[in-house]
C-alpha cells in the first residue's frame, strides 16, 4: 500500500516558495542596515524559543540522540551560506549554486542511508557538474571557477542542505521537536556566532536601530512555518524525491528576482541551470527509492 504523498509534497513547495523569495526581505533588511547573518539569527532565534516554550524537553532529545548534532551543524551552515550569499549576489547565480543540492544528496545518502546509487547516478552527477561549470564559467575567466565569496558560499549552502534533508530521514525516528530545535538551533548560533566574530573583526556591523523588526518578525514567523513543512515533507520522502520537489525553489526565485531587478538571466544560466534541473529530474526514472 503506497503512503500518501500529496501533503509532504505540498509541505516541501511551501518551504522552496518561502527559501525562493527569501532573499527579497534579506535584502530590505539589509537596507536597513541589518547584515542577513545578524538577520538570520535574529529569525531563527524566535522561532527557537518559541519552540522551546512550547517544546521544553525536547532540548534533552540532543544528549539522547548525538546524531542530532549533525542536523544542528547542517542548519547552521545551510543559513549561514544560502542567506548571506543571496542577500549579497546575483539571486539566480547563486540559487543555482545552491541547488547542487541533488548531487550531494546522493553520496550523502549513499554513506549515511545506504541508498546505493544505481544506473543513471554517474549520469546525473555528470549533468549537474556541467551545468555548475555553465554558471560559473564568464568569458573572462580561463575555467569555470567559483570567482567571489558568495559563489563559495552558495556551494556551501547546497552540500550543507543535501546533509540536512539527509539527517532528516536518518532521524525521522526522532520526534519532530527534537529535530525543530537542532535546526532552528543550528540556524540560530552558527549565524550569531559567525556575525559575532565578523563584528569583532570589523567586517560586518552589529545590529543597528529597530526599524528592521516588523520585517525580521513576520519573515521570522514565514521561517518557522517553512520549518515545520520541510520536517513534515523530507522525513516521509526519500531523499532524492525530496531534491526533485525542492527544484522548485529555482523557478520561485528566478521569477521574483528577475522581476524585481535583482538577477539577470543570461544564456549560460538557462543553460547550466537547465542541466542542474535534469540532474535533479532523472531521480524520479530511479526505481524503488524507498523512504
């Protein structure tokens, strides 16, 4: 008997819908002058108390499961890499980037599920691999070589991703608070503690005055609801489906960037993001990828 799909499916759009626009509150913040690290901190740490006012006991699930601790690192880096890099580049480029997120979901969950890679796995890597080389390759550059901060950061971002939705079907064993408090953890200190050090080293400001609040607050609210879709949707999916839903977030974010000023599309973009799709679309042809 199949379980059902169309609600983690549904759960895992929302969540792409919320990351894909994400960079347009990131940059009104920014505006304003908030870095998204301090903003994102900020965000994550309501969510975080939120959940453990409702949720006390389920900070004791991190010393029961060490694994969780993996979660809370993947979070964190995923946050740190995706939101700094999107605030700050080109939002197509580094969505792109970003959703090299496939390739690493399958060594990922070839070493940590033990979902062996079978038939079209070599095939897909191939493809996202040249379609990384298309985005990254500009006539001035001899080879396709990350070429600023942000596109080692959106690299970054999709490996740390791919462990997140991992470590989210190997602990779906876990209850769901328990894995809610590693992340928004996760996403909360490693954010702050890197803002910290770069306001200490002064390359980054510290948090200016509020008028950036009501927008960190609903975006924060925004967060959690996405969050919650994301727990809901990879810990019933299996890995690769959940890659393949998640895709969606390029379009969401191509769309609104490009409509609000803030990406250019040009022909090696559609190109290579064309193949970081189908790298990521060949998954479904996989047969019996079992959750």
């Amino acid at each position: 008997m199949h379980k059902p799909v169309l609600g983690p499916v549904l759960g895992l759009l929302f969540n792409a819908l919320a990351f894909g626009v994400s960079w347009w509150p990131l940059r009104e913040m920014q505006l304003r002058g908030l870095h998204p690290l301090w903003a994102t901190a900020f965000m994550y740490g309501l969510a975080l108390v939120a959940v453990s006012l409702l949720r006390p006991s389920a900070w004791r699930g991190i010393l029961r499961h060490p694994a969780l601790w993996w979660l809370f690192a993947a979070s964190g880096l995923t946050n740190l890499g995706f939101n700094w890099a999107v605030t700050m580049g080109d939002v197509v480029r580094v969505v792109l980037l970003f959703y090299t997120m496939p390739a690493w979901s399958v060594l990922l969950a070839w070493w940590l599920l033990g979902e062996r890679p079978k038939g079209l796995a070599l095939l897909r890597l191939g493809l996202a691999l040249a379609g990384v080389a298309l985005v990254l390759k500009t006539p001035e550059m001899a080879w396709p070589w990350p070429s600023s901060l942000w596109d080692y950061l959106a690299l970054m971002g999709g490996a740390s991703f791919a462990l997140n939705n991992v470590m989210l079907r190997k602990m779906a064993h876990t209850p769901e608070a328990e894995r809610m408090v590693a992340m928004f953890a996760g996403g909360t200190l490693v954010t702050a503690l890197t803002a910290t050090a770069g306001s200490t080293l002064g390359w980054m400001t510290g948090p200016p005055d509020l008028s950036w609040w009501p927008i960190a607050v609903g975006f924060g609210l925004c967060m959690l609801l996405s969050n919650l879709s994301l727990q809901y949707g990879a810990a019933r999916l299996p890995a690769g489906t959940t890659s393949l839903v998640m895709l969606s977030e390029i379009v969401f974010a191509t769309l609104s960037s490009v409509a609000l000023g803030a990406a250019e599309l040009t022909e090696r973009k559609v190109w290579g993001g064309a193949l970081i799709v189908l790298a990521a679309v060949l998954t479904t042809l996989q047969p019996k990828d079992k959750p």
